[in-house]
C-alpha cells in the first residue's frame, strides 16, 4: 500500500509541474510539433496529436524508470 501512495505522490507533483509550465507558457509546443494531425474544414475539424503524445509518452518513461531504480 505505501508504494501506491508513493506512486500518487510523484504523480501529483508532475502534474502540478507539467500544469504550472502550461500555464506559464513555458509548454505552448504542446500540441504544435510536426507530425500531429491538424484537419480544418468549414465550422468543424479533428485535431490528433499523436507526435505530442509519443514525446510525453517518453519523458513519462524516462522519469518513471528512475523512481523504480
């Protein structure tokens, strides 16, 4: 149980991290690099950030195999 609530804690603080650079303006390359999925037609459109999601989905990697050492 105490590495569940272990786990919670370090997430909370990079949530409070990565929320504090958004906000900031520090993190307006999210959801703006090359390859993400932009379509705009008329009064709708679809957005799919995959190059975005495959970056965040790395940094959470590399920071989360450091706490398991």
């Amino acid at each position: 149980m105490a590495q569940i609530g272990r786990m919670l804690v370090t997430l909370g603080i990079v949530l409070i991290i990565v929320g504090a650079l958004i906000w900031s303006g520090l993190g307006g390359w999210i959801g703006k690099l090359p390859g993400d999925i932009r379509i705009e037609r008329g009064n709708g459109g679809f957005y799919f950030p995959i190059v975005t999601c495959i970056v965040i989905s790395v940094v959470l990697s590399l920071i989360f195999s450091l706490f398991r050492r």
